[in-house]
C-alpha cells in the first residue's frame, strides 16, 4: 500500500507508539506481554515449520527456484499471495478507521483504489512476461527496452526503496499495534519480528513467502469469519451497521466531493503508483504460469477486496451512536476496531485481533525481502551461477532486515524523525515512475531522454512541493502537487520521444 494516503496513516501510525501503558491498564490487561510472546514465539515457530516442511523437496536451490519459484505457481495460489502481501499492516486498520469517519465514502474511496491498484497487473503482467518471458525484474526489462544505465539506476532507487519501505512500515507500525495489545516495548517487539520474518524467509526465499502468504491470509479470512458475525450479532445485526454508514462526520453520498477530492484522488494516485514500483507484484508477474496472470492477478484483487470490506463493519458499527462505542481518552483512532471488538465481545477476541495482525504484517514483510532480493540479485550483484545467487539473495535479506530494523528504530529515538518524512520522500517517487512504467509497456516511441528527465524533474520539483503541502496542510496543494508530478513525467515522455530510425 503506498503513500496516496500519507495523511492518515502518519497520523495514526506515529501516534500509535505512544501511551500504551494507558492502553494496558484500560483494557485491563487484556494480552499480557507473557501472552505476547507466547504469540509470537508459537507464530514463529509454527510458520517456519510450515515453510521448511513444503520446501525442502521443492527445487528452490536454483536462482530461478529461490527468486521465483520456478515459474510454476499457479493461479490460486497466486491470487492468495497477490492479495496477502498487499495487504499491509495499516490496511487492517485504515479501513476500520475511514469507515468511522466517513461512512461509506470512505470505504469506498480506500477499497476501490487499492482493488484497482492490484486488477492493473491484469493487464501490465501478460504485457512484460510477452516482452521479456525471462525475466525476473520490471528494472531489468527498462534497462532492457531503453537501453540506458542512467534510466536503469532512476527506476532502481524507488523499487528497491519501496521495499525498504515494506519492511519498515511493517516493523513500526505493526510493532507499535502489537506494542499496544501486548505490552511489550516497541524496541524489543520490533528485533523479534525482524527476526521471524528473515528466518523462514531465508529457507526458501520467494517460495517461502508464497507458501505462507496462503497461511496468513487464510488465517485473516478464518479469524474474520469468527469475529465479524459474532460483533454484528452482539451489536444488534443489519440494521446496526447500517445505522453507522453516514460515519461521525455523517457524510451521507458514498461519491461526496469532498471526500473523493482531499482523500480518493491523493489515494488513487499513491496507491496505483505504489503497486507500479512494488517489485513484489513484478516478482508475481514473472512467478506465476504462462497463461494464468490475469487470472491471478484478478482473483487476488476480490480476494483483497473483501478483507478491508468486512473491516469496515467494526468501523460502521462504532460510527452507530447508540451502540455508544467511545475510544479512552489519548488512544489513536485507529484502534476503533479494536475497542468495538473488546466492547462487544470477550478478551479472547481481542487476542485473535492480534493474531490477525501478525499475519497481515508479515506478509507484506517477507514479500518485501523476497522482493528486494530479487532485484539485487537481478540488478545489482549479478551472480554467475546458482549457488552464488542463492548466497547473495539471502544476504541481501539480511542486509534490507538490518536497514530496516535501524530505520524503525531510528523512528523512535530520533526526535523529529519518523515515518513521515519517510512517507513524504516515497510517495513522490513513487508517483514519478508510474506513467513511464506503463508507456513502457505500450508505446513504441517511448524515449529514454524523456523518460530520464521526466522523472529527475518531477522528483526534483515534486518533492520540495509535496513535503510543503503536507507541512502546510492545504488539501489543495496536496492534490496539486500529486497530479504534477504525474504530469511531469508524463510530458516528458511525451515531447522528448524516441527518434524515428
């Protein structure tokens, strides 16, 4: 999930790491940090039993086996792990969230891009496996189709940032959820997720995150069928939810204006870009069997779909007034969830609440570190032989763990650094590579002057522009400097073509 909806996601992420201990004590609690790391360790351990049992006759020793699963994932399977690893740690909550406040503007305004972000891989991934069927990376087919280095190294940057960025996010704001629910302190519960991610990562490498993406998003499905019918039941039914889909800010047309302009174009925008530069749903692409991509690609798009959907009902039904569903004071609203789900119903839902975190953030962190090796691999290192490959894979997985671990924790303890300006930085260059990625595919004239400029143009104008707005808080200037980014590189590419031969 990208950076189009920067706004609340800091807001709520970066709050979220502080007054736990108020936390605790309201809810009683709930989840001792004993529990937590009970939790975490039978987690642990469970999925790396799992991922070394359906790995270890697979053929996973080879570049292609480690990076890509040798091509023979099939369409379900697929879909699952399309949708797992999209769904990031905020996208449990975000939904909840803009439910609550909006009502059903905001779920669609959230759900809808991020169904579009993923249904466009229908279209872009028959495209690249038909012009580059050996590939293992989209910055590998740019080098390829322009021919350039310095267009290579532009579009490198932000794909193997995203994936820092995945494992980032995932560490820290998961952490700081997880922290909340447990108890047990940001810097420790953020080492030993670290560390639980990598471990069974490295097993298998890109097989591995397939394999257990179909675990974890089958446990937010399992956990969700239990505790979604048993809150509408507790709450009252149909006419419940129903009662909270104006949401507190009792906005009553799901397409009202405002909405769709300060939150659905900034999120449309972010979102879509965001899958673009997300080497994991390339990685997909390459992985998945000739002739199953769109089949793929579209089944993990619904499968996505329905997880913030049904989310959404614990937001309308805290949204429902008299239901009488309050957060304690000095605890973010992101947690709506979370209390709707510990007021209606007892403890040990809350503690599945927690286990379907875990699930949805290590997904999108191991297919960040499935991701990032593969580019460097691809990219960077360019091994000779298989063996090797596996190596350095596995060593750039520690090595994106380590960078990510030191960002999180820089978060912490840096005063005034945090996810925010991280967010700022990468939602702009996300957004610069979008239009060029897709010409790529489609016009032949396309050239690489064009595509160069374009985008050290609008990273170099579009940041500064970006970060101010946000500084500044003007919606206006938010959504212009998004679309002028795009724009940007789009005239870019468009005035400065390739010349006809």
């Amino acid at each position: 999930m990208s950076g189009g909806i920067c706004h609340s996601l800091i807001i709520m992420y970066v709050q979220a790491k502080v007054k736990f201990t108020n936390f605790i004590l309201i809810y009683m609690s709930f989840v001792s940090q004993s529990t937590g790391y009970w939790f975490l360790a039978i987690f642990g351990v469970g999925i790396t039993l799992f991922t070394y049992f359906f790995s270890r006759k697979q053929g996973w020793q080879s570049k292609e086996g480690f990076l890509l699963a040798n091509r023979e994932v099939g369409w379900v399977l697929g879909g699952f792990s399309i949708a797992s690893s999209w769904i990031w740690a905020p996208a449990l909550f975000v939904s909840v969230q803009v439910a609550y406040q909006n009502g059903l503007a905001g779920i669609f305004w959230f759900t809808l891009p991020n169904i579009l972000a993923l249904a466009i891989f229908a279209v872009l991934a028959p495209r690249i496996r038909a012009k580059l069927p050996a590939g293992y990376t989209f910055t590998q087919y740019i080098k390829y189709r322009l021919g350039s280095e310095r267009v290579h190294k532009v579009f490198l940057f932000p794909y193997l940032f995203y994936q820092l960025m995945a494992v980032v996010v995932q560490l820290f704001a998961g952490g700081s959820l997880l922290a909340l629910l447990t108890g047990i302190p940001l810097t420790i519960i953020m080492p030993l997720l670290a560390a639980i991610v990598l471990i069974y990562t490295l097993i298998s490498g890109f097989q591995a995150s397939i394999i257990t993406d179909f675990v974890q998003l089958g446990l937010i499905y399992v956990i969700g069928a239990v505790i979604f019918p048993l809150a509408w039941h507790a709450a009252g039914g149909f006419q419940a939810i129903a009662a909270g889909f104006h949401g507190i800010a009792n906005i009553g047309n799901i397409f009202d204006p405002g909405v769709a302009f300060s939150f659905g174009i900034v999120t449309a925008i972010g979102l879509i870009a965001g899958s673009i530069s997300d080497q994991s749903n390339w990685q997909r692409a390459f992985a998945i069997k000739e002739g199953k991509v769109i089949k793929a690609f579209v089944f993990g798009s619904i499968l996505f779909g329905i997880v913030p959907i049904g989310l959404s009902t614990l937001g309308f039904l805290a949204a429902n007034p008299a239901l009488h569903i309050v957060l304690p004071q000095g605890i973010d609203v992101s947690m709506i969830g979370v209390q709707a789900v510990a007021q209606l119903l007892p403890l040990w839902a809350v503690s599945l609440f927690v286990i379907m975190l875990l699930a949805g953030l290590s997904s999108a962190l191991d297919a960040g570190l499935s991701a990032a090796s593969s580019l460097w691999v691809t990219d960077i290192a360019k091994p000779k032989n298989d063996i090797e490959a596996v190596r350095v894979a596995r060593q750039s997985m520690v090595g994106m763990t380590i960078a990510g671990l030191l960002i999180s924790l820089a978060a912490v303890y840096i005063p005034g650094f945090g996810l925010k300006q991280l967010w700022w930085i990468f939602n702009t260059i996300a957004a610069c590579v979008m239009v060029p990625t897709i010409l790529s595919l489609y016009w032949k004239n396309l050239g690489e002057r064009g595509v160069f400029w374009g985008v050290l143009t609008s990273f170099v104008v579009g940041i500064p522009l970006f970060v101010y707005s946000n500084i500044a808080d003007r919606p206006i200037w938010i959504v212009g400097s998004s679309l002028l980014i795009v724009a940007i590189s789009t005239l870019f590419c468009i005035l400065i073509r390739r010349k006809e031969v």
